[in-house]
C-alpha cells in the first residue's frame, strides 16, 4: 500500500507549474488547449459502451 500523502490540500510544485504555464498563454492557446480538452473527452465517452456505464452507475449504489 502507497505511504499517505502527506501534503494534501497543499499545491506541489506540478500543479503550480502548469498552473503558471496557463496563466500565460495567449488567448490562442487557450482556445486550442480547450478544443484538444473536448475531442479527448469526446472519444473517451465515445469508447464507452452504455452497459459499461450502466454497470459502473449500479456499482456506485
């Protein structure tokens, strides 16, 4: 088992940098940025059948 983390609710040197790299993109960037976001979302859900959905939401009760 994964020692606990010990810096929960603490911003690790990772987040902060992407969070940074955000803060200074051009409104371009952005924009592509979110498109790849979406096509990535959208052919995840995609691959998803609605069984597996299903079976997953049934699990969660």
């Amino acid at each position: 088992m994964p020692p606990k983390r010990q810096n929960i609710g603490r911003l690790t040197n990772a987040a902060k940098r992407r969070r940074e790299k955000r803060q200074n993109e051009t409104e371009e960037e952005t924009a592509q940025r979110n498109k790849r976001n979406r096509l990535r979302m959208s052919r995840s859900r995609a691959t998803k059948s609605s069984q597996q959905h299903k079976a997953r939401n049934e699990a969660q009760i």
